[in-house]
C-alpha cells in the first residue's frame, strides 16, 4: 500500500490548496496517467479478490467433508463403545475394574482420548477397534481444526482486501471525475474467423462490447475482465472460475505466434488481467474502472502467455 500511498499524496499536491497562490490544476494527461496507474492496482486487488473468493468456497467444501467425516466417526463410535461396554461389562462381572470400563461409560469419550494415560492404555491393547477409533476421533479432530482455520483466515483476508479496494477505488473516482474518455468506437459485429467454441465464445463476449466494467462482476450486463471470460465461455458450455489465477491452469499453455481467435491472453507477472485473442494483435477485454468493454491491442500490459480453453 506504500505505492497507493504515494499516488494519493502526489495527487493531493495538485489540488488548490485554498490558502495564497493556487497551485496548477493537472492536465489530461498527467490524470489520465494517475487513474490508469490506480486503476491497475485496483485491478491487482479484484485479482487477489477473486482469488480469495476460490479458496473461500474450497475452505468451505473441507468443512463440510470434515463435518461428514466426524459424523461418521460418532456412528462409529458408538458401535465401538457398545462392544467395548460388553467387554467391559464382562469384566466388571469377573470382578476388575479397569480403563475399559471407564471408558465404555463415559459421558465424553473424547475428552479420556485427550489424557495421555488413557491413550496409553488403548495403544497396549491388542484390539484393533479401539486403536483405530482413538485414531479416527484424532483425525477427526484435526481435519474439523484445519477447516475451520482455512474459513476463518478466508473471511479474514477477505475483509482485508475490501479495505484496500475502497482506499484505492475511492482515489480512482477523484481522477476519474476529470477525465471523459469513455468511447469505445468499436462493432460487435467485427467478424471473427473459426466456428468452434473459443471462436463462438468471443462472438458472445463481444456482443457485450460497450458495457461497464464493475469490480467483481460476471455478466450478464457488466464485468470484470475474469468475469467476462468466465460468462462467455459459460454460454458455450465451458465453466471457468471467476479468477485469472485458475483460468490460467484451465487449458493448455500456448506461445504469443501460436494464438487464435478466443484464445485467453494474460498479462503481468502475477496474472492479474486477462483478455480474448481477436487477431491482429488485439484483444477483447473489460479493462478497468470507468472503463467498458472494448477491443485493444495486446502491446500496451506485459504478455505473461496465452492459455487455449477449448
């Protein structure tokens, strides 16, 4: 956020200060230059975003498998501690009294497996039942531990990052405000060559040509530029994720010559904007904030590589 930082301070120098001799106002071009500086930077975040939404739902699917797990557990706990409680039963008729008995009756079997003693006594038995509920019930444990961590440290990231998008989003209104530069110029009704699905996937993306970009959108009136992907290669039958990152992995690897007419074509290092292949160098993509869906050529981001879904 050091750079954020130090685009809003550099912003705030060029505003009049009210006080003695105003200070001059900037011109297009140097705020055309700030809103595309911060503009990238919110788009980092809705990456990042976007992301975090991934691992969120991931975190939650472990939490329900370790929920069924740990119910299956209990059944089988309870078909475990009806033979131990027989044995021990046996026992207790023969006159001992010993851990099994304790255990067979207890009101919480889990908080004995918690004592060291107790463990002990179950690791010296030779009956595997015991063994592999005490196992199990550990396991059990963990796994419900874990899932809960991985949803707690989600939903704590995922405020984290709606923090910095406002900071950031709230400094690209102020340039924005100044600038008009909304046209895209362009026809959806630009022909594109091939019929299969990438190529019918980027018919449908461009009939969306003109439409608004709006941070974590998918369709079917505005988008994100992950969102916009996502939505056309739906319509075609093809589900993507909503995040760079895993579209990135979604098909195979392909190099800038080898690229076709809906082709995915990422940029920057950390894969944080995504585009469709036009042809001719160009791309189809939902550019940032304040800006619409749009033809551009590919030369003005860092090429990471192209990645053919279908």
């Amino acid at each position: 956020m050091v750079a954020i930082a130090g685009a809003f301070f550099a912003f705030t120098l060029v505003l009049p200060s009210g006080v003695g001799h105003a200070e001059p106002e900037p011109t297009v071009k140097e705020l055309k230059a700030q809103a595309t500086k911060l503009a990238n930077q919110l788009e980092q975040l809705s990456e990042q975003f976007n992301g975090l939404k991934v691992r969120f739902q991931q975190a939650q699917r472990a939490a329900q498998v370790a929920a069924e797990n740990a119910r299956r557990q209990e059944v089988a706990l309870q078909a475990v501690q009806q033979k131990v409680g027989r044995l021990a039963a046996d026992s207790y008729m023969k006159g001992g009294v010993d851990d099994t008995v304790a255990f067979a009756t207890a009101q919480d079997p889990q908080a004995m497996l918690d004592q060291a003693a107790t463990l002990h006594f179950f690791a010296a038995q030779d009956g595997t039942e015991v063994q592999t509920l005490a196992q199990a019930m550990q396991a059990t444990q963990r796994a419900r531990k874990a899932a809960q961590d991985r949803a707690n440290q989600a939903q704590s990231l995922k405020s984290e990052i709606e923090k910095k998008k406002k900071k950031v989003e709230a400094l690209y209104d102020k340039v924005r405000g100044k600038l008009i530069d909304r046209a895209p110029g362009q026809l959806a009704s630009l022909p594109v060559t091939g019929n299969g699905k990438a190529a019918q996937a980027l018919r449908l993306a461009m009939s969306k040509i003109g439409r608004p970009y709006v941070w974590g959108a998918a369709g079917p009136s505005t988008f994100d530029c992950s969102g916009l992907i996502m939505w056309a290669y739906q319509q075609v039958g093809i589900n993507l994720p909503h995040y760079t990152g895993s579209q990135w992995t979604a098909g195979t690897r392909i190099g800038r010559d080898e690229l076709q007419p809906g082709d995915l074509v990422f940029f920057y290092a950390d894969l944080h904007h995504v585009g469709m292949y036009v042809g001719g160098g160009n791309m189809l993509h939902a550019p940032q904030t304040g800006d619409v869906v749009k033809i551009s050529p590919m030369g003005g981001r860092p090429f990471a590589g192209g990645v053919r879904v279908a």
